[in-house]
C-alpha cells in the first residue's frame, strides 16, 4: 500500500503526518526519524485493521471511454447510424 505523507519543519524539528488524516502525526528530531516512526504508526494502524486501502470503480461516461470498442454489435449500430445519418444529408 502506498499512503501520502506530508513531512514539516516543527520547531527545529520534523513532523509526519498522514495526508487527509491529520491525527496520524509524528514528530522526529530528523526528517528521516519522522518518516520511519510514521511508517511504524501506520502499520501499526494497517496491522489493526484502522487503515484499509479500497478501490473505487469510477462512475460516469468516462468510466465507459473504450469499453465497447472491439463490440462488433456496437460496430454495425453505428454503422447504419452513420448511413442513415448520411442518406438524410442528400
């Protein structure tokens, strides 16, 4: 899993913070100590079942772009649409 991380300076220290979840932060003397406790929280939090990576199908018509491409249904629907299209233009 891949999570953003956002890393601050904090008072001549750093602090790492989960993107989004704020609250998942940690403060380390060094840039690198803050990461790596960070990474610790969060798998300790993956481990725990509190952080859970989900995919999400895309809803929409560009969900559709290309889906029916090889369709040969499609293909000769739009097709006839086309013929028709054109035998009204004259």
């Amino acid at each position: 899993m891949t999570f953003p991380v956002l890393v601050e300076d904090c008072d001549g220290q750093f602090a790492a913070s989960l993107v989004g979840i704020p609250e998942v932060r940690v403060v380390g003397a060094t840039r690198s100590q803050a990461i790596d406790a960070l990474k610790v929280e969060i798998e300790q939090r993956v481990a725990e079942g509190g952080l859970v990576s989900l995919d999400i199908e895309t809803v929409g018509v560009s969900s559709l772009a290309g889906k029916y491409d090889a369709d040969p249904t499609l293909r000769a629907i739009c097709e006839d649409a086309y013929l028709a299209r054109d035998a009204e233009r004259g």
